[in-house]
C-alpha cells in the first residue's frame, strides 16, 4: 500500500473522530446530565448533589468536562461539601462513542465541613454503589476510571476560622481502575505553618460500609513527625478508632502551641511518643503510653500507663519519672526562676482527680534532700495543694523560693528606683518570695530525721504547714537537738497591705553544737524566742521587730575561729591568753535580750565566764539602722567599747564600766 493512501485513510479516520466527538459533545445536553448525576448519588448515599453552573465539555486531544459552583448536602444547613469547579479528563476514543469515560478528577477550591459527617453517618442503612449506566437522553454513559484524584487549594472547616486546615495540593491514587486502597499525598497548612501528609486510606467505597475502614498515614508538621496506623469503624462519623500511634519530633511545645487556648510559654525540648488510641466507651482514650520529652542535661521527664480522656487530660493513670542535671530546669516549667540546688530525679504514679491531680509513691532526691510520700494539687477556686512528706535528709536551703515581683512591693509600700545603694549593711532589702503564699493554699504534714537550715542540723524533725489566703503557719514544730527537744510555730500572714510575722522557738537541755553548725563544739543550754516583726523584706522586719529572745548555756566550748575577728579581738583584750586549738572553754554563756521597734536592749542582759575571768555587756544594738553601741567589761581590764555598723563594727579600749562579779548570773536574772 502506497503512502499516499494510508495518509488518505488515516485523515478519514480522523474526519470520522471529529465528527463523532462534535457530536457527542452536542448530544450533552447540561441540565439533563447534572440531574442524572444528582438522581444517581441520591439512591446511593441519601446526599443531595447540585450544581450551579452549566456542565461544559471541552473538546481536543486531551477533552475535559467541568462542572462549576457542585454542592454536596446531608439536608439543611451548611453543605458537607462544596467545590468552585470540578474538571474531569476524559478517554478520547470512548468520547467518539458517546461514553464519558472519566480518568481524573481535578477539584479546585473545595470546601469541607466534617461537622457534617456525623449527620452523614447517622443515616439508616449504608451506602451503595453510585451506578451510571442506563442514562437517559442527552446524558451519555458516564464510566469511572479513575487514576487520581486531584484537590487544589481546599479547605477544612474544623472548629473557629482559625483552625481550619488549607489543602494547597492533594492527591488520591486508587490502587487500580477498579478502586481499591487510596494512595494520597498531601501538602497543606494549619494555623500558617505547613505540613505534609501521606500514606494509604481505604477505599472511597467503604466509608459508609460495615468494615472497619483502614488508614495508614504518616504527617510531618514543623520539626515533628507523628504515624498513625489502624482502623476505623465509623470514618464518618470519626467513631471506631483503634489506631496505632507514635509521634516524635524537636520540640513538643511546637505541637502544644496548636491547641486552642493558652499555649505553653516555655519549651520541653525533643520528644516521642508511642500509644493506642481508641474510643471503646465512646470517648477518646490512649493505652500503653509510652512517653519521653526532653534531654537529661535540660529536664527529662518519661511516662508510662494510660490517659482515659487525653483531650481534657483526666483519667491519668500514670508512672512518671523527671530528671535533671539542674533543679531550676523543673522550676523553669512552672514558670519560676530559681536558682539550681544540684541534680533531681522524682518517681511516682500519676493520677487525676476531681479538678487536680495527686502524685503517689513519691520518690525524689534534691541536692542533700531526699523526699518520699504523696502529693495533690487542685486547681480552683484556688490552687491547693495537700499532703504528706517524709525525708531522710532535709536541707531547706535547696528549696529555695524565688523573688517576688515588684508588684508585690508596690502592694506594702512606694517604689523606689533599682538603683544600689553601698551602705554596709548586711540584711537584706529583697523583697520576701510571697508570691506563693498568697496564690496557692497548702495543708502539708511534714517528718525528716535529719532537718537542715544554715548552720543548724537537728533530727526526728516534725510540723504541720498550712497556707490559706496568704496566711501561713508552721506549727506543731518539733525536732531533737542532742537530748532536748526543740519546739515551735511560726506565723506569716501576707494577705493585709503589710505582711507580718511571728516565731516562737523554746527548748531545754539543747545541744547548741546542732543548733551552730559546730561553732560551739560541745555544751548544752535552754533558748526561747518570742518575736514579732512586719515589712516586705528581712531588713524591714527586723527594724520592727519586738520580742524578747533569750539563749542560756552552762559549759561550753567555743570553737575557735568562732565569731570571726571581733570575738578573737575581744578574746585577747578580755580574756588573754588566746584559746588553744580546741577552742576556748567557757564555764557560762549569757544572752537575755527584750526588743522593741527593731532595737535590742543589752543593757546587762550579754554575760560569759571562764575559769580565770567573766565579762558583762551594756548596750544598744539598732536594727533599723543596724547601728551598735556596746561596752563590754571583764575583770581587771579596761572595758572595750564596739561601735559602728554591725557589718564593720569598730572596737576600742574606753572609759570605765562596772563589774558584776557572776556576770552570768546577773544577765540570767534580767527580765
């Protein structure tokens, strides 16, 4: 056959595959095919299809039909499903025999409203498959064969505006022309920040069936990337879940910032996460949790067990673990600045009640401390928070509380500029740390067998601690310290304009060396202290102090070094030689002091003794200034007189005094 002729029968052929594709695309008559598709999806899903354009075909070597303004409804109310225009590539050759034969399917700006799925899913009976054969007049046959699915620039109605999800681009691959598992791909965002997601999901055609429907999918949002594998009964109505879940990522306040309201303002550090996610009782529950978020040299917290409502985070059934190289790292959680007390580590079990949580089996170590017991927080009205605790070792001094904010020195008294003043005086201006005390409320019992605070180390330490509207109370206080018991309570209340305080301390037969820290080696004496005080800061307090405080000691042995360099001044001037390496034996030891508006009257209420002389003291200590005039006379010397500041007090040898010939006898009789 010569090539002339095959160029003539190869342009008839095409002559005919023209005329037959005109003529398909007249016999398209829009109105007619846009009921024959809302009828057959009727009878097959009960969903109301409509449309509010014209049905166009496109003619050409790749022809495309569109559809413009589809709705997609469960009755009234807002559409399931709305979509600008759909496009549908379709077969040539089937075209020219009148049949639309759909290949892919493009929806351009999509708009679904999952709130409507439920309505969906509620529908008796289940859905059938959508049959296109047998179309009347001016609607062609119409064949699904489907290679993908197409979505650009969707959106997901979930919940406020602002948490929907746009879908920049989407595709949906069945496994064959005749359906099966759905590939997809997705790239979109979610509260501006993008996200991808991928995997495989079941068949479009069994959403609405009676099997479980499978999915398979896994998401990367940020620095995170979370799997989710299982099935679900219901997929429209979002019911049935078992799924498999595990999640990890850079920073897990990336994905809590994704919630609707208050978002964390710290960080956690890396995370990852592996549970089962179901909803057997109707609510969203997570079995076989297995957590760990953060690094050790940061904070580290794991977590085993369940969570029986994780969207509102009740049903805690918890075993928890923290550790850190540095306590100010758990602290910084809390949103709390403080200073670090060495390594933590905490254990416990985790578990919620009404309005709060309650740790159990409570292990921790801090620093020199270690505690044990139970703990509970409740929320509101306001934060409370009840217990018990018991420690081996109880160093206070690793509890440290942070500084108060200068709102609460605004509430006692005027602001005054940040601005540091040299002036030599050693108590503090700080504001107390009352934050605490009067935001949260506490009823805790506490035991140590050995409590330290400073140079003071006592055992069998007992108090109960109640806080309540800014007033805190220690009480029943009781510790040993050598063969005396030491006893007292301790009131703050910091709910006026002025926070003021009360301490009452009293003791017999009490080993001063626990008491000291070791400054006085050996000895035993009684103490009583009955003070009062208010102000926002210790240098407040203690120039308004009022009280009486009292220390009586028999034999002693002062360590030495003790007192630093005025005791040793004093020593030699009043007591020559010098104490040997043992320190220097005292056969008493005398402080009898009343206080009035932060000034200590030691009118001859300070007396010592040795075996060679004894001294007696009269005087003023100003605690409001810190201001000291003392004179101080021993036996057979020239008295000494100490002035100044009592950071830099000044002795000098001056004038005369009288001598009390039992001076310890004589301040112990003062009242």
């Amino acid at each position: 056959m010569r090539l002339s002729t095959i160029a003539k029968i190869v342009a008839a052929l095409l002559l005919v595959l023209v005329v037959a594709l005109i003529a398909a695309a007249k016999s398209l008559h829009s109105e007619r095919y846009n009921a024959f598709l809302a009828g057959r999806v009727k009878a097959a899903s009960g969903l109301d299809l409509a449309f509010s354009g014209a049905t166009k075909l496109k003619l050409g070597l790749s022809p495309r039909i569109s559809f413009t303004g589809v709705t997609l409804s469960a009755g009234k109310g807002d559409p399931l499903l709305s979509i600008d225009r759909v496009e549908a590539d379709i077969a040539l050759i089937p075209l020219a025999l009148r049949q639309l034969r759909l290949e892919s399917l493009t929806l351009i700006r999509p708009t679904l409203r999952p709130s409507q799925l439920a309505l969906l899913a509620a529908r008796p009976g289940s859905a059938k498959s959508i049959s296109l054969a047998d179309s009347p007049e001016g609607a062609p046959t119409t064949q699904l064969s489907l290679s993908e699915i197409l979505i650009e620039n969707g959106t997901l109605l979930v919940g406020s505006p602002a948490q929907s999800v746009t879908l920049t681009k989407a595709r949906l691959q069945p496994e064959s022309e005749a359906g099966g598992p759905l590939a997809l791909q997705v790239d979109g965002k979610w509260q501006d920040r993008p996200f991808t997601l991928g995997g495989s999901v079941g068949p479009a055609s069994t959403l609405l069936g009676a099997k479980p429907y499978p999915l398979q999918v896994k998401a990367g949002f940020g620095g995170s990337v979370i799997t989710v594998r299982g099935t679900v009964a219901s997929p429209l109505a979002g019911r049935g879940l078992d799924l498999d879940l595990k999640a990890q990522g850079e920073e897990l306040a990336e994905l809590l910032r994704l919630r609707p309201g208050s978002s964390p303002s710290h960080s956690f550090g890396p995370f990852k996460l592996a549970a089962r996610l179901s909803d057997t009782g109707g609510t969203i529950a997570l079995a076989d949790v297995d957590a760990i978020i953060g690094k050790r040299d940061s904070l580290l917290i794991t977590a085993r067990g369940a969570i029986a409502n994780p969207l509102v985070m009740t049903g805690l059934d918890l075993a928890l673990t923290v550790e850190a190289d540095s306590s100010s790292a758990l602290a910084r959680l809390g949103g709390i600045d403080l200073p670090s007390a060495g390594p933590l580590k905490l254990s416990g079990k985790l578990n919620d009640i009404d309005n709060g949580w309650r740790l159990t089996g409570l292990k921790s170590n801090l620093g020199r401390s270690d505690l044990s017991g139970e703990l509970s927080l409740v929320q509101s009205p306001r934060p409370r928070l009840y217990g018990r605790l018991a420690a081996g070792v109880l160093a206070l001094n690793d509890f440290t509380l942070p500084q108060s904010k200068s709102g609460d020195l605004g509430r006692s008294q005027p602001l005054r500029p940040a601005i540091p003043v040299a002036d030599g005086r050693i108590l503090p201006s700080d504001s107390l740390p009352l934050d605490m005390i009067r935001g949260v409320d506490a009823d805790l019992s506490l035991v140590a067998a050995r409590l330290l605070l400073g140079p003071l180390s006592v055992s069998d330490a007992s108090a109960e601690l109640r806080q309540s509207a800014g007033r805190l109370t220690i009480s029943e206080f009781s510790a040993q310290a050598g063969d005396g018991i030491l006893k007292g309570e301790m009131k703050l209340d910091a709910a006026g304009k002025v926070p003021s305080t009360s301490l009452r301390v009293d003791g017999n037969g009490l080993s001063f060396a626990a008491l000291t820290g070791a400054a006085i080696q050996s000895g035993t004496g009684d103490l009583a202290l009955d003070l009062r005080a208010q102000g926002v800061s210790l240098r407040a307090m203690a120039g308004s102090v009022e009280g009486t405080a009292s220390a009586i000691l028999g034999e002693i042995v002062l360590a030495k070094g003790a007192g630093g360099d005025l005791a040793e001044r004093l020593i030699r001037d009043l007591a020559p030689p010098l104490p040997s390496e043992d320190g220097l034996r005292l056969r008493c030891l005398v402080a009898r002091f009343p206080v009035k508006a932060g000034l200590i009257n030691a009118d001859r209420g300070l007396a010592a003794e040795t075996s060679r002389t004894g001294a007696i003291a009269t005087g003023t200590i100003d605690l409001r200034s810190e201001a000291l005039d003392i004179i101080i006379a021993a036996k057979g010397t020239t008295p000494l007189r100490v002035k100044g500041q009592l950071g830099a007090p000044v002795v000098a040898a001056e004038g005369k005094a009288a001598f009390e010939s039992t001076p310890c006898r004589a301040a112990a009789a003062r009242r």
